[in-house]
C-alpha cells in the first residue's frame, strides 16, 4: 500500500471529514492472491480449486463481458487483472465423489486413471448449487453423448474400472474454465502454465485433467 496524500478538502466541507485524513492506495485480496502466486503476467493462468473455483489473469487487453470481473492490475502500470468466480467447484467433485466412488478419493483416482481422456465423447455438467459463470439458476446433472443426445446417465464402460460420471465432472468443469476465461482475453494459445492452489490441488490426477484440458503444463505453488 501506499500513502497518496491527505483526503480532498471537499470532503472536509462536505462530510466534515478531518483535515489530516490520509487517502491510502492498495490492493484487494485476489489481486494480492494473484502476485502472491509468482504469476508471471500474461504468460500464465491462475487456477484456485477451492470450495469455489477463480481463474484469474493479467491481460494487457480486455472485453468486457456481463460474466467475471475486470480489475486494475496491482503492480503492472495500463495493465489488467481478469477473474472468474464458479460456485459448483470442490463441493461438487466431492459429492460426485460420493455417489460414484463411495465416498473414496483412492477410488475416485482409480476410477478417472480407468476412464481414458475424452471420456469416450460423453460429457457432464454437475450443478450442486446455482452456477455464476454461466449463470445458471436450476440444480442439476446435465449428461451428453459425443453427438449431443442428452442422457439421464452414462452407459457403464467398456474399460475395467472406469466411470464416466467420474471423468466428466473435471473435463466439464475445467472445460468450462477454459472457454469462459477466453472471452476475458484469457486464452491458452498465449499462455505456457497454469499455476494451481486450494484444496483440491493436492490431488494430481486431478490437477492433471486441468492440465490436460487447458493444453499447458500445470505447476503447485
């Protein structure tokens, strides 16, 4: 932070705000997070898995959209920060957790290390609790087939162990991180890492799918 000078005498007058009032210029928690995370700037994405999932960016250009929020940078002068909040994140990897691995991480591992990437085409959209970004009011499981047929569940593998119910919810999710975060100037073709913290972080068949999905390698803080 940094002291900017003593507050304007019109706020004095006004709202009888005392004279020797100092105006502090600092920085908000994300931004913080952001640096705090050795972000390197455009070259790389932000990625919190936490109770609720944020992707965050410096970008020197933006487009401004109705989804996510677009900030000052804290440090980097004509710059920008850019975010995106989803409410369905680790709670609802957990609760697929439950009803498809019982209840067990080891399982779950297991089962997503079975499944091969792509998921076969089948596809998964988990609302737990009413999504930000989309805003999406309705809870729900939404499950798709490779051609868009919409499915009320996913026909059991062919490959021992597998679940598809397991894989879906990370490339869904992450996939959705991905495409939302592009049309903030976040796009991966310009970035060469993604840097991972929360929770589920410390899952690495997880934090591999992430991987995976935004096409460049991901580091732990």
């Amino acid at each position: 932070f940094a002291v900017v000078g003593p507050v304007s005498s019109y706020w004095v007058r006004r709202y009888g705000v005392g004279p020797g009032c100092a105006v502090v210029a600092a920085s908000g928690d994300n931004n913080n997070s952001l640096l705090g995370m050795k972000s390197r700037g455009g070259d790389d994405i932000v990625v919190s898995l936490g109770t609720s999932d944020t992707v965050t960016s410096s970008v020197r250009e933006v487009t401004p959209g109705l989804e996510g929020h677009v900030l000052c940078h804290p440090v980097i002068p004509k710059g920008f920060m850019v975010m995106l909040c989803f409410s369905n994140g680790s709670l609802t990897r957990e609760w697929v957790r439950d009803q498809f691995a019982g209840g067990s991480w080891e399982t779950f591992n297991s089962a997503l290390q079975a499944t091969p990437v792509g998921n076969d085409g089948y596809i998964g959209f988990y609302f737990q609790a009413q999504e930000i970004v989309p805003q999406h009011r309705r809870k729900g499981v939404y499950r798709f087939a490779a051609d868009g047929t919409a499915l009320q569940a996913f026909p059991r593998p062919a490959h021992p162990g597998a679940n598809y119910d397991v894989r879906a919810v990370l490339e869904g999710q992450f996939l959705s991180r991905r495409v939302h975060s592009a049309k903030l100037g976040m796009r991966c073709e310009n970035v060469s890492r993604v840097v991972v913290c929360g929770g589920a972080a410390a899952n690495n068949h997880i934090v591999q799918v992430l991987a995976d999905v935004f096409g460049v390698p991901a580091f732990r803080d």
